[in-house]
C-alpha cells in the first residue's frame, strides 16, 4: 500500500500543509501553531525568535530541535537547518535500505521547508494506529515509558521487544473519544489503508502531530499473535 496514492499521501505527511488542512476542516483540532516557515535558512538571522520554540524540517522524520529558555546559536540553527533542507526524505531517508529500494515516496512530494514551530511543554507521544479505519493499538511514549493498548484499552503485545513486558493498568486520557473520532472520521473522509496518527498529550489537552504512512518505512517485525488477530485487515 505504501506506494499507491503517494501524491495524496504527500500532501497529508507535509507538516505545513497539514496544519491548514486542520484549520479548513477540523478547527476544533489542536495544534502547534506554525511561527514562521522559509526555504532560505539563513533568512533565521533575520526574525525574532522566541524563548521557547521548536525547529524542523516540513518533509520527513525525526529531524527537530527543541530549543528552550532562549538557550541556542543561531549559526548552528543554520547550519542545521541547512542539513534538514538538503535531505531528499522520500529517495534518501534514515532508514532508507538502498538493497532492497524500501523508499518512501510520499515525501518526494512535500515541499522542503524550515519551520519554526510553538513548544506546547509538559506534552508526551500519543499514536493511533490504523488499517482500514480500525484501531490497532495505541502507543503512548513518554520520559522512560512506551504503553502499546489494543482498542480496548488493554496491554497488547504487537513487536518482539513486548514479549517479556508485564501487563500495566493505564488511566484512560480523558479525551480518548474525541482523538477516536477524529482518526476514525478523517478515515472516511479520505480512505487511507493504513495511518499512524500522531499526537502530543497532557493532562488537559491533545494536539495533533502529523499523519505517518509510513511508520519506521514499514520494516517493524510484529508478532505472530498480532498478525493473526488483524490478518483481515492486510488482504
């Protein structure tokens, strides 16, 4: 699936894009308010930036800093932010495996950009994994801890790592509905087979991330015990 509608999957995964898609369709969704965006990294030396704020590059993953209490270089921003531009995610990613072509074209169709994004603090990772509409498991990560929870709410074991963990009760987020909802929603509205939405959470609120399509460039080994519970679900 991954290689089908990459275009449409494009638009979805560019962090810019996605924040004005929200703002048109979904305008009681939190998210992390866009600051300033630009192509020309250097054009940082030319704005205010705030105490607190979070840098990153609008195509692809895990390419951010966070930066606190004023506490950065603005040339090693730059230097940064050069490096974040000059990455062709969709053809040349991290996890790329060149031996086997695991691309991730949908990237190739975001627009590179530099974004300055708000720091919402006191906030951990929340993701909805999903095919077909349904919920597969929630992963809830955070300072020392990493919950997988079927729909139900349970402890699921759905990669080899899970097997020797013990099962935990976790409180529900208050708006657990709402984050199902919305997932389950913009399912029937575009039809995607498969997404992880991602989300950062507190006590009081939720924010949406992005949309992923694909997760870790779709190479996770789950357990034989996962695939046999949703096998109908990936035919």
């Amino acid at each position: 699936d991954k290689y089908n509608r990459v275009k449409e999957k494009g638009y979805f995964s560019d962090k810019i894009k996605i924040k004005e898609y929200l703002s048109e369709n979904y305008p009681h969704i939190n998210y992390a308010k866009l600051l300033y965006q630009t192509s020309d990294a250097k054009s940082l030396k030319n704005i205010s930036l705030p105490e607190n704020f979070v840098l990153k590059n609008s195509s692809g993953s895990r390419m951010f800093q966070i930066v606190k209490d004023g506490n950065y270089d603005i040339n090693k921003l730059i230097e940064k932010s050069k490096y974040f531009l000059s990455i062709d995610y969709g053809n040349n990613s991290y996890r790329k495996i060149p031996f086997f072509n695991l691309k991730e074209p949908q990237y190739s169709y975001n627009q590179r950009k530099i974004l300055i994004e708000e720091y919402i603090p006191d906030t951990e990772e929340f993701r909805v994994i999903l095919a077909k509409g349904e919920i597969l498991f929630y992963e809830w990560l955070g300072d020392k801890k990493e919950y997988r929870l079927d729909k139900e709410w349970k402890n699921i074991k759905v990669y080899p790592e899970d097997k020797n963990k013990k099962n935990k009760e976790i409180e529900k987020p208050k708006y657990l509905e709402q984050i199902n909802d919305f997932c389950k929603d913009f399912y029937q509205q575009h039809k995607f087979n498969y997404t992880r939405m991602d989300f950062l959470i507190n006590q009081e609120d939720f924010y949406f991330g992005e949309v992923t399509f694909t997760p870790d460039n779709c190479r996770k080994t789950t357990l034989d015990s996962f695939n046999k519970k949703f096998k109908h679900l990936f035919q």
